[in-house]
C-alpha cells in the first residue's frame, strides 16, 4: 500500500525510503529432487525455484557448506529442505567430490536442525512434515520431549530438530547413546544465524566445534548450512561459528520483492500511543498490519489500545514470547484467513511463525540493528500490491540521530556480526566439557583453535583437567556441561520465585541480579509487577509477590575500574584511544522509587550488597588535561558522552544496549588524565569493546553529531538521559560533552555549531 494520506505530509514524517519492485528470477527444480516431492511441491503452487534457492540446494547436494543469506519470505527453508529430504528420506546423496568424510552408516542419512528458540523448531518440523511426507521420520527435541519422544529421536529418526542448548546438555555429554544419529549425520541447519552473535554466539561456536569433533571420532564430517536475514559476509560468519573451511555464499535474493514504502516518524509523544493509533487506521481502512513493540507489556497494551478504538476490535490481537504452540497457529491461522487484521507483536514473532504478505509493518524504535529492522519490515508485501513499513522513533539518543542521518538506515551496509569463539572464558570452560566427553589431544586444535594449549595447561594447573600421556581428562564426578549457560557467562543465575506459592516464575543472570532483584525490586514478568521481599544472595534466589505498584524502582551504584594491560593504542589529534583488559568493580549502593507515569522520585533507599569485581575488554579514550573546563563541567561532559556513545553504538557494531557499560573519570590514575571507558558487559568479554576501538573515529564524530543537533539545555532523553544510570543521571551536560568530543577528535569532520 502506498502511503496513507493521514501520514504523508505530517510534520512528524522526516524521511520516506522509496524501494522499487523487483521481478523474481526463477529456477528449474533439480533434476534429483523425487517425483514425490515434485507434486508436493505442485500442490503448494511451486512450479520452480527462485536463483538463489537452486544454487544452495544444489551446493549442498554436492557437500558444500552454505551460507544462505536473503530476505525474509524468500524461501531459505526449501532450499535446505530439498536436498535434507533427498539424502535422510529417500537415501539419495550427491557425488561430494571428495570433501567430507562419511563413515559407513548405521541407518539412514541423518540431518540436525538448530534453532536459537524451540517454538521454531517445532514450527520448522510441522512445515517439513508437509513437505516429506509421513513417510519421513522426523522428531523435535527439547526439554519438554517425553522420554518415549527422545527414545525415538535417538534412535530412529533420520531430522532432528532441537535447539543448541540440547544439543549442548543431552546431546554431547551422552554422545555414545546417540552415535546412530551421529555416525550417519550428513547435514546440519543452523537457522536465524544472525542471532549467534556476543557472548551467546561464541558459546554456540564451541558448542559446534565440540559436535564437529564427535562426529570425526564416529567417522563422519557433516555439512553445514546456516539460513538468516540479510547479514555482512554470511561465509566468512558460518566459517567463524562453525571452524569449517570453504564455505559458499548465497546472498543474492533472487525472489519477486513489492515495492515498499519506508517512513521514518518522529513524534513528540509516546510511540506505543502514536503505534496504537496507526495500526487502528490501517485496520479500519481495510489493510492488514503487525505493530512490533519493544517488551511484552507493551505488545499487551498496544493491542488493548487498538481493540478500544477500532471498529473491528475482534479483528484485533497480541503476540509475545510464552505463547503455545496452539495460540501461535491460532494467530498464523488468523492472518492468513484474513480474521485478523491487526497484530501488536514483541521481536518473538520475528521466529517461530509463518507470517508474511502484511499491507503495513509498524516498528517502534530501532530494534539493534539493521538485520532486525529488514527482517521485521520484509514481513510487509504482497505480490503486485505496495507495503508500507513505519519506524517510529523513540526519545532516545540512537533513534534521534538514526532521524537526522535515514542515509544510516537505507544507503548504509548491514552490520558485521561480532563473534569471537576464542574468548578465553568461553573457549576454557568448553574445551572441559570435550575432555569429559573424549580426551582433549594435541590435534584437536583443528577444532578449538591455537590458544587450547595455552588454556589446557591453565586448566591443568587450576586441577580442572589432567593430564596423562599426550592427552587431557576430565576427573570430577558431575557433569561440565552443568557449569556452563550457553546465554550467560555466569551460570545458572538467580530464580525469582512466587512466596506464596514455590513457584519459580522467572530466572535472572547472576551478573545482573542485584540490580533487578534486590530487596525492595519491582520485578516486571510478562506484563505483572512483583515486588521483591528477600533476595537470598547465597541461596541464588529472590522470592515475591505480585503487586499493582504505581511505582518503578531504579538501582543507585558505584563503579570503578581498573587498567589491568593495554595492548592496543593510537593517538587522535586532542587525545589518545586506547583497547585492553580492565577490572570492573561494582556494587549497588540502594535504590529509588519512582512514579510510573511521571518519573518523580518518590525516595530512596540504602541496600547492603557486596562489592562484585570481574576482568573483561574495554576501550577508553583520554585527553590529556580538562579541555578548558571546570571540574563540574569537565565531569558533567565526560558523563555526557559516555552515555550518548553508548547510546550509538548499536548502529556501529551488533550490540545490544545492555551488552556494554561504561564509566567516566575526570582523573584517572591508570590513564593520567580524564577518560571516558566503555567496556564490555560479561566477563571475560564479548568483543564489543575491541570492534568499538577498530571504528571510534567514525562512532564518535556521530556521538558529536547527535550532540550538535539536540536543542535541548543540559540534556534529555533524545541526548544523554539513560535509564540505566547508576548515578541518577548525574551530573550530565551535552553542551561540554560536545566540547570533549571536538577537542579529541580535532581535525576529524564535525559539527560546525551548537544550536541555541
């Protein structure tokens, strides 16, 4: 749909992308997809492939590894599926020229697909099921998989669709009970690769590396596909998750794409209200629309919003993480019949749903990165009609500068995905779980990589590991792969548990707990307040009970870091840039309670918690004295500038908000002068920081641009203004923050004048 004239024109519209149509190129099916699968892929109204789906299908026919990367709707699941069916179903393999190992196998072709969620594994397994036939013995497993059900996953079934966490907890540990499925794996799905990225990716790349190695000990050497969005150089990330070698990339989208209609909006009030209000007008005039909200509640409120105001409020719906699996093919059901028409979503609906083909995508606020924001507006567009896609900005730094700089949004190339498997913290703790699971050799750097000696011998030396002969054991008696989260660094974290009732309602990572549920802590689980009554530091739990508070509590703390080594330095015409490993020192000191609605202080409250220290990468920058400025100014300046280039730095490398924290000193003693730090937020890092440090030069001088442009006083919420402060936003001063940012980056283009 073009855009409405309730849109085109407004005050609040700042910028409209206008992509043009493009026509499909198409593809004969392989001449060794089966008479079977021809006509049911006829049934479907699929006469032939796109380019693009051909090409992987036929690479990974013949054994090569591929890296799928195009739009959303344009068919990466077939292009995988095909030569999975031929090869697990029908027995039927390419000619592999020689790349891969195959032992003899014990049963049929077996294929692993890996999700990052298990609604889209079970998803992914319904669609295959309609496309293999019930011939074709396919399973899901998970943790809620019935013995009987992981009986047959085991041992019989030829597709195993699963998630990393089982592959990393069940799987591997317990590799000789599944080493028919294991000893015959030919392929394995890494779907929503874009997703395996920090902390998260890295765990998953030696998770892989781990499987990697089994399946060698069992004589086999399967193929390796990852599917996602549109992503920078998918080849060079399936080499960086996996450790394979020559991989093929397929990331020319050769399907039929409507034109589209891209708005930028920025309003003056609440985007969940203006989201509200657009999606009621495009469901009354007849179109149909998702509204992707930034949490739960607001995905909840959004949709009670249009349901009040719409004329077809039953037309209307809500989706979020937590559903079943009835209620996600309820609501698939429900658009493709057209009985719904209007969808408040959170990012959950990017995975494990069917849905595409929407006259309107409304998204408010950046989602992180510009992987996410396509993935989100290609569920827009219908054959020979127009979409519309909205980004609604919210009054936050990143969103203000995306509204000054669209080029940023639609001229500019889709993040690099930061991944480093050999993160010390990560790579260590894996390279345990493998010798529990075989003894760890010499040659196994093949998978782990040139630093597992090194970390071996530590782990040797901390008697986590022993060595005997040319080999490394696990000794202990409990399970290694218990020790590790694959989405934390560490550990299993703190359970949030209902007082009345023993129930544990939710579980909150060890690193961010005394921030969250503390004594005192308004805990806000899919849409409820729970007010946090004790916080048992050593038991690991925070037990509370539900409440309607008209208040939300906000941690006060104190950090303080310290230089452990620099490794990596440059100097910048006011200053130098520096990259190392740092000591991060923080305690929670209390907390404030403020008014839901208008953010007033209420009060505040001391809490006695322990100081907690953790080693992990960083990137600072120093002038050498205080640029002119007094010593509040200097302080007020420095705090600013943290928090605005923190603010950015989602749009400069694929980090979210919460992956990175920062600290600013007027007077460093490790740094000499007053320094600006901005560090990775898990320990051990996750290689934010260092990517930061590649491109500071560019980051900052956007950090300045913001500055400049924002015509406010001191500072606000589109500037400098963090709802994640720990000094209560204090002090804080854009003004003297753009004075440190011109004298650091002198020379560097920048802003010419600060408005009035």
């Amino acid at each position: 749909m073009a855009v409405p004239e309730w849109i085109e024109g407004q005050a609040q519209v700042r910028h409209v992308h206008r992509r043009p149509a493009r026509p499909g190129v198409v593809a004969p099916i392989p001449e060794w997809v089966s008479p079977s699968v021809r006509e049911t892929l006829a049934g479907q109204g699929v006469a032939a492939l796109w380019e693009h789906q051909r090409r992987a299908a036929e690479a990974l026919f013949e054994g090569r590894h591929v890296a799928l990367s195009t739009s959303t709707g344009s068919g990466k699941s077939l292009a995988y599926l095909l030569p999975i069916i031929a090869a697990t179903a029908e027995g039927r393999v390419g000619t592999d020229a020689g790349r891969h190992r195959w032992a003899r196998p014990e049963r049929a072709h077996t294929a692993l697909y890996l999700a990052p969620t298990k609604a889209l594994a079970h998803d992914q397994a319904r669609r295959a099921a309609a496309l293999g036939g019930p011939a074709w013995r396919i399973s899901t497993l998970d943790g809620d998989s019935e013995p009987a059900e992981r009986r047959f996953a085991r041992e019989f079934a030829t597709f195993v669709l699963t998630n990393p966490d089982m592959l990393h907890r069940s799987v591997l540990p317990s590799h000789e009970r599944w080493q028919g499925l294991l000893r015959s794996l030919r392929f394995v799905v890494i779907d929503e690769a874009h997703r395996y990225r920090g902390m998260f990716g890295a765990h998953v790349a030696n998770v892989l590396r781990r499987l990697r190695r089994i399946c060698r000990h069992y004589g086999t050497d399967p193929v390796f596909v990852s599917a996602s969005g549109t992503i920078a150089d998918p080849a060079r990330q399936l080499a960086t998750l996996t450790g394979v070698d020559d991989v093929l990339a397929v990331d020319t989208d050769t399907s039929t794409r409507p034109a589209l209609d891209f708005v930028v909006w920025q309003g003056d009030g609440d985007p969940h209200r203006e989201a509200a209000g657009m999606l009621t007008r495009l469901v009354d005039s007849g179109a149909q629309a998702l509204a992707f909200t930034t949490s739960r509640v607001q995905a909840e409120l959004v949709a009670e919003q249009t349901r009040r105001h719409s004329i077809a409020p039953d037309e209307i719906a809500s989706y979020r993480a937590g559903y079943l699996a009835t209620d996600r093919r309820e609501l698939e059901a429900g658009l493709s019949s057209g009985r719904l028409r209007g969808v408040a979503c959170t990012n959950a609906l990017e995975l494990g749903v069917d849905i595409a083909g929407m006259d309107a995508v409304l998204t408010v606020g950046f989602p992180g990165s510009l992987a996410a924001l396509w993935q989100q507006a290609g569920r827009a567009g219908r054959d020979g009609r127009d979409a519309l896609a909205v980004l609604l900005a919210k009054p936050d730094p990143l969103d203000s500068w995306l509204c000054d700089h669209p080029e940023a949004l639609f001229d500019t190339a889709v993040e690099t995905t930061v991944l480093h498997p050999e993160l010390p913290a990560v790579l260590g703790a894996h390279l345990a779980a493998a010798a529990q699971e075989l003894p760890v050799a010499a040659g196994d750097e093949e998978f782990f990589g040139p630093t597992m000696t090194g970390l071996l011998e530590q782990l040797g030396a901390r008697r986590v590991l022993r060595r005997r002969g040319g080999c490394w054991y696990w000794t202990a008696t409990t399970r290694a792969v218990d020790r590790i989260d694959l989405r934390s660094i560490t550990g299993s974290g703190v359970e949030i548990i209902e007082s009345a009732t023993g129930r544990v309602i939710g579980q909150v990572d060890t690193s961010a707990a005394d921030r969250t549920v503390h004594t005192g802590a308004v805990y806000l689980h899919q849409g409820e307040q729970w007010l946090v009554d004790e916080y048992d530091l050593d038991g690991g739990v925070a037990l509370c009970r539900k409440v309607r508070a008209e208040w939300f509590t906000q941690p006060s703390s104190q950090v303080s870091v310290r230089v452990l080594g620099t490794d990596r330095r440059r100097e910048l015409a006011g200053g130098s840039l520096c990259a190392g490993s740092v000591e991060i020192t923080a305690q929670v000191t209390g907390y404030l309670r403020r008014d839901t609605v208008t953010g007033t202080v209420w009060d505040s409250t001391p809490l006695e918690l322990p100081a907690r220290s953790f080693r992990t990468r960083a990137l600072w920058w120093t002038l050498p004295d205080a640029a002119g400025l007094a010593e509040r100014e200097l302080a007020g300046g420095l705090h600013a500038a943290e928090h605005a280039a923190i603010a950015l730095l989602p749009r400069f490398t694929a980090c979210d908000a919460g992956d990175v924290g920062g600290l600013s000193i007027t007077h460093h003693a490790d740094t000499g002068g007053p320094t600006v730090f901005v560090h990775d937020g898990l320990p051990g890092g996750s290689g934010f920081a260092d990517h930061a440090y590649q491109l500071a030069e560019s980051w900052l001088a956007a950090t300045a641009d913001l500055l400049a442009a924002c015509r406010c006083e001191q500072g606000c919420p589109r500037c400098v203004v963090s709802p994640r402060c720990g000094s209560g936003n204090q002090p804080l001063d854009r003004r003297h923050a753009l004075s440190v940012l011109r004298t650091l980056l002198a020379g560097h283009p920048m802003p010419a004048t600060v408005p009035a």
